[in-house]
C-alpha cells in the first residue's frame, strides 16, 4: 500500500454552500476522500443581487469557516487551500470579507480567478475523457453550469481550443427572469442572444451541424443526474426527456424528490432549462456528466505542484487556445509558430546566464504566438492592438498579472517600449515584472526579425556565443531582409542582456 504523503483541505466557496473535503493524498498521487461538509450559505443571493456581502450573511459565513477551521485542527491538518468562485469574485466589498474571514478563523481565501477555475476543471476533465473508452465523436462541447457562471468548453481531438467564461449561470436566471418558473422558450432566447456557436465558429470553425459528445459539470447538473462519483451517460434523447421533466416541477416537488435545500432545487431546475435548450441548439450524438467539483481538482493540483511537480500543466491546453485566438483574427499561422519555436530556443540559451522566472517560457511562447493578431485592427501601431485584443480576451490558464506580463511582451515586440509598456498599464507592474516583460520582448524582438521574410529560416537555428556576442546561422545564406530587421528591433537585446546578436552567414 503507498504511504500517506499529506493530508490536506480544501473549502469551496460557493454561492449557495460553503464545503468542506479533507482528503488523504499518497505517495502515487492517488488520494482518498475521508470526510465531506457542506454548511448552506447565502452569498450568491446577496452579491448576485447588490454585488455586496451583507453583514448579515458575512457572520454567517465567518461561523462557518471558524467551524471548518476547527474540524482541521481535529485533524492536525495545516495544509489548507480554500477557494472562493463567482459569488466572492464579484462581491464590491471581497477584500473586506477576506479579511474578516483571515482575522476570525485564521484561513487565507484565495480568489480562484475564472482562468484559473477553467484550467482547473479542464484539466480533470481532460484526465476523465482520456480514462473514457466509449466510442463519441471527436470533438466534446462541455458546459460547466455554476451559480454565477457558464463554462463553455470545445475540444478537439484531444485538445482544448476553446474556454470562456459567460455570466450566465443558475443565479443569474433568476435575476434575469424572477423567482417563478423559467420557461425553455425564455432561456433560448437569451441564449440565441449570448450566440455562443458564433463565439465557438470564429474560433475554432465548429458548425451546429457537427456532432459533439455534449459533457456538462456543476453541482446542479450532478444533482439532475444523480452521478456521485465517475460519469453518469445516457442519450441525448433520454437528457432532454429527463431535464423537461425537471423543468417542469415546482422546486418544493423537485427539493422532495432529490431531499435537497429550496435553493439547491432552485438551481437544479434553472440547469435543467439550460440543459435542455442546449441539447435541442446543439447536434448531441452522445451526453455525459461528470462528477468532477472545484474540491477534486484543487487537490489533483496540489498533486501536480508538490508530488509531480508540474509548472506548466495546462501550456498544452494554452497553446491550442492561442492558435484558435489566431485564427479568429486571421493571423500567419507558420509565423507565429515559427516565432515561437524561435524565441524558446534564444531564452534556452540565455538560461544559463540569466535569471528567467518559472512559467517565463509559456509566458514567451504565449506572446510569440499573438504578438500579430492586432493587425486584424490596423498595421500601424498592430503591436499596440495586439497588447489590447490579449488582455480584453479570456486565457485560461494564466493568472491575472501573467495575463498582463504577456500582453504587455507582445506589445513591445516592436516600436518604442516604454510607449508600448505605458499602453498596457506597466505603472502597476512589480518590478520584478517589469524587468521580466523587457527581457521576454527582447527576445521576441529578435525571434520576430529572424523571420520578417517568412520564410523559417532560422527555425532550426545554430547559435554559438562568443563572449558578448550571439552568433546566429541560419539555413542558406542571403540573409539580407533579417540583418537589416535585426538591426533595427536588435538594440533591446543588447541593452537587457549586454550581448549582440549576429547573424553568420554559412
């Protein structure tokens, strides 16, 4: 049997319920669930409403983090990630209920930002298709149905190309809609409305003509299909048949029959609308829900940075993301690869001198592959567009400063840096970023000019370095357009890291 490595546990604030999971982690990675707690809560209805924590609902939620910080300290557990979504991440006044929660109980609430919710739950699902043998189309629509928020999620032969956030979630419909009864015909609408297949059709082609294994996650979906743990699948046909039924309850009869709170009933049967408009918009030839919670793949997380000590998990996932956003905004594919494969092989050989941040590699790669896609705007000034159209777009899988840090790389890839940087809000940079984002445009900057003729020459590059100077040989000679580009985006590199670069004709 594998040792106990740690335990650990991980609070989940939601809109409607606080929980509590504390699990038992092994040496192999696998972990086991020992106790579970759930204490009702009603932040969702008071931010979701006035975007304000009410005093009255924050003692409550204190209480309830105090007793959980007990039941931990029972356990001698000192491990703890607690996690707070939609509801807090809104809330006006979240600092000041972090606080509170720090001073009362002594647990730090993390924000989980929505990039980071999605690259969380991606990757857990990623993990459970990939243990799925049944036979389904190549390309898996998942939604992810919370309180707050809707997770849409497109995968294409095995790799995610698509994750967005839309605040459209089971809360929301009552907002939107009343406290009474939401009808299909009034939730299609809206959903006509959000034109989520437009969203999905610009960026990755997908059509409502192709056939999808339609996934979906979340409490309330879990609580429709009564899947516990692993996968509940039926036919689509099936899903509709049970989500109309749902719908059509009152949530006093569908609290009776599934022996859950008003509010809990409530939200099963605002995702059973969207469900069911979901599965007559789109062409399901197969249905899933999956058990996976915010708890499970907070701890796989944990595994991943303390046991296989991963860093980058999700760059695979982002990558295709951003090859997807390319294509949205007509970018040179081939450039934008080769750029990049470019760039990771000057930072390589910069790493042994220079000191470059965990993640600084995803971060370069991230900005190689968009640092064009402003000319979708206009040429002029397109670094400056490309800077804008990244951080206005969802990246999963970064946190809110590397969001910032990677726009801000693409938008000095060429032009004045301190103009570009000043555009993107450098003033609130640490330092430390500061420097970082010089050092990763640097480099860019020259990726960028090694391949102005589009023609790859320097893909497979050949550098050697000769104390302060880059030698650079590329394939073929007559490198006339990229001596000259690099004469000119060629300074910075010098300046960052006091070495010039060179291009040595064969």
């Amino acid at each position: 049997m594998d040792r106990t490595v740690f335990q650990t546990g991980i609070i989940d604030v939601g809109a409607h319920a606080v929980r509590l999971e504390i699990f038992e982690v092994k040496a192999d990675g696998s972990y086991v669930l020992l106790e579970n707690l759930s204490r009702a809560t009603r932040l969702g209805t008071d931010v979701f409403r006035t975007h304000f924590v009410s005093p009255e609902t924050s003692n409550g939620f204190s209480a309830i983090m105090c007793d959980y910080a007990a039941r931990l300290k029972e356990y001698g557990i000192s491990r703890v990630r607690a996690f707070a979504t939609s509801a807090i991440r809104e809330a006006r006044n979240r600092e000041l209920v972090i606080d509170r929660i720090r001073q009362d109980s002594g647990i730090d609430l993390e924000i989980l930002e929505s990039s980071r919710e999605i690259e969380l739950i991606a990757l857990a699902m990623l993990r459970q298709l990939a243990n799925t043998n049944s036979s389904t189309p190549s390309q898996i629509l998942a939604m992810v149905i919370g309180s707050g928020s809707l997770f849409v999620m497109l995968v294409k032969e095995g790799a995610l190309c698509f994750a967005e956030e839309i605040p459209l979630g089971t809360d929301r419909l009552a907002e939107l809609f009343g406290a009474g009864i939401i009808t299909l015909e009034q939730f299609s609408e809206e959903l006509r409305a959000l034109d989520i297949p437009q969203r999905l059709s610009e960026s990755t082609n997908f059509s409502l003509s192709d056939p999808v294994h339609f996934v979906t996650m979340g409490a309330a979906p879990r609580l429709l299909t009564g899947v516990s743990s692993g996968e509940f699948s039926c036919s689509p046909e099936e899903a509709i048949r049970k989500m109309r039924t749902f719908r059509e309850m009152t949530a006093a009869e569908l609290g009776t029959l599934l022996k859950v709170s008003a509010d809990d009933s409530a939200a099963a049967i605002g995702a059973a609308v969207m469900l069911e408009s979901f599965l007559q918009t789109f062409n399901a030839a197969a249905f899933s829900c999956f058990s996976i919670s915010t708890r499970e793949a907070a701890v796989e997380l944990m595994i991943r940075e303390e046991i296989t000590c991963e860093n980058e998990p999700f760059r695979k996932e982002l990558r295709s993301i951003c090859l997807a956003l390319g294509h949205k905004y007509g970018f040179d594919a081939e450039h934008a690869r080769t750029v990049s494969v470019t760039a990771a092989a000057l930072l390589k050989e910069l790493e042994s001198s220079f000191n470059f941040p965990v993640r600084s590699e995803m971060l370069l790669e991230t900005a190689a592959l968009l640092h064009d896609i402003g000319r979708f705007v206009d040429t002029r000034d397109h670094n400056l567009h490309s800077a804008y159209l990244i951080s206005a777009t969802q990246l999963p899988g970064l946190k809110s400063e590397e969001h910032q840090i990677t726009a801000m790389i693409a938008g000095a890839h060429r032009g004045d840096v301190e103009r570009a940087m000043l555009r993107s809000g450098s003033r609130t940079l640490l330092p430390e970023h500061r420097v970082l984002v010089l050092k990763l445009a640097a480099i860019l900057r020259v990726a960028d000019a090694l391949d102005c003729a589009r023609r790859g020459r320097f893909k497979d590059m050949v550098i050697h370095r000769r104390g302060v100077v880059l030698e650079l040989r590329g394939t073929g000679n007559g490198f006339h357009s990229e001596i000259r580009e690099l004469e000119m985006k060629g300074e910075l590199f010098s300046q960052v890291f006091g070495i010039k670069v060179r291009i040595v004709e064969s």
